[in-house]
C-alpha cells in the first residue's frame, strides 16, 4: 500500500502489546496498525520511532503500510513493513478539535450497541462495519475500583444531551491509566483529572479481539484538547 500518513488516535495497552490505530491522511479512514512478530498487535520496539519514544496520541507520523489484514471483526487491520516510522509534526493546535470532529461516530450508539461486549459469533454471520470509533462523550466520568486484588479503571459516559444510557467501558490508554493509577479507588468527575478546566475530550473506543465468545469495547485514548 506503500507510505502513509497516520494521525495517531490510540496507541493502547493490548496484553503486554501494543495497539495503535488512527486515521489516515491519505485516506481519511481508520486503520489499525498490526506487525509480524505478535498476532493481531505491535509490539512495543514496533510501536516506536528509531529514537525509542513511542507513537503518542495526536502525532503525525509516517509508515509503511502492506497488505491489509483485516477480519469480520477488525475491517481496519493493515500490516506494516519493518521500515522505520518517522515523527512528522503533533496535531494538538487549534484546529485539531474541528478536525477530529469530522470523525466522530454519527451512531446513535457505541459500536454496535448499548453494551460493553459484543457476541463473536455475530461477525460470523455480519462482518463488523468497523470495530473503531470516535465519540464526543457527555457526563463523563472515571470508575477506578478494586476487585480481587486488581485495580479495575472504567469510563462512564452518555452520547448526546438526551441520552439516556450510560456506557461502562474498560480503559487501556497507558498515559490515562497513569493518571487513574495516581488516585484512590472512587468516581471522579472528569473536570477533576483536567485540572477543573474546561476540556473538549474525545474517546476513541476499539473492540478488543474475541474473549470467552465476546469481543469487549475499551477506551483505547482518552484525547483532551482545549475548550
């Protein structure tokens, strides 16, 4: 497919992986970005520029792309080649919320439903139309919470001023989770993890790979931007 331009909406935690997807500039299109070495994800070294930083959420930067890999349930994966990706400039300015709001989901719901999981066995019979998305979350808050010993991070948020169902979903960006994982076990506002000022945030949500029968939706970023 040859060099691309990726705006770098998720670069999230998957097992002890990586999962980076954004949008295409050349295409205007989500893309996943999926390696050799691990199915499904990059690893770490894969995920990051020849200086050793990794791909941050809202850069610009250039890859090679190969063939597209994508399955019923991931549409967007696309192989990368063994070419280094190269940092081309952030996208953080004033423009970058009208921008992204170009992108976010016109879905009346997150990615297939009003649920945190969707069966695998649905994309059997109906390949996904995609598995990552935008969204502009409304009444957004943070549910950290211990259960058997481990630390559980959940985001919950309605769509829309009239919405009427709270989404309940895992978060797996590592620069948030470092936040989370600096606060005690409650719910917390999200005015309060942006300093008590007035942010313009977006998520992007991803389905995970298939898990006892269900692929589960994550908030893969959490992007905050100026109000």
């Amino acid at each position: 497919m040859g060099l691309d331009r990726i705006l770098c909406l998720a670069n999230s935690y998957k097992h002890d992986h990586r999962c980076v997807a954004g949008i295409s500039l050349a295409t205007k299109e989500w893309v996943r970005l999926v390696g050799r070495q691990v199915p499904g994800c990059l690893t770490v070294r894969e995920a990051s520029y020849t200086d050793g930083k990794q791909a941050a959420l809202l850069d610009v930067f250039e890859a090679e792309l190969a063939e597209r890999c994508g399955s019923s349930a991931h549409p967007e994966d696309v192989y990368v080649t063994e070419r280094p990706w190269r940092r081309v400039q952030r996208f953080d300015g004033t423009a970058a919320a009208s921008f992204l709001a170009e992108f976010v989901s016109k879905e009346s719901v997150v990615l297939q439903g009003y649920s945190d999981r969707v069966p695998a066995d649905r994309f059997e019979k109906t390949p996904a139309k995609c598995s990552l998305g935008l969204t502009h979350p409304d009444d957004l808050w943070w549910w950290i919470r211990e259960e058997n010993g481990k630390r559980r991070n959940r985001a919950l948020f309605r769509l829309g001023h009239l919405g009427r169902v709270r989404y309940d979903l895992a978060v797996t960006d590592p620069v948030w989770l470092d936040q989370l994982n600096l606060m005690p076990a409650g719910i917390y506002p999200h005015a309060l993890l942006c300093g008590g000022k007035s942010s313009n945030t977006f998520l992007t949500v991803s389905l995970s790979e298939p898990f006892e029968g269900f692929h589960y939706k994550l908030v893969a970023a959490v992007v905050c931007l100026p109000a």
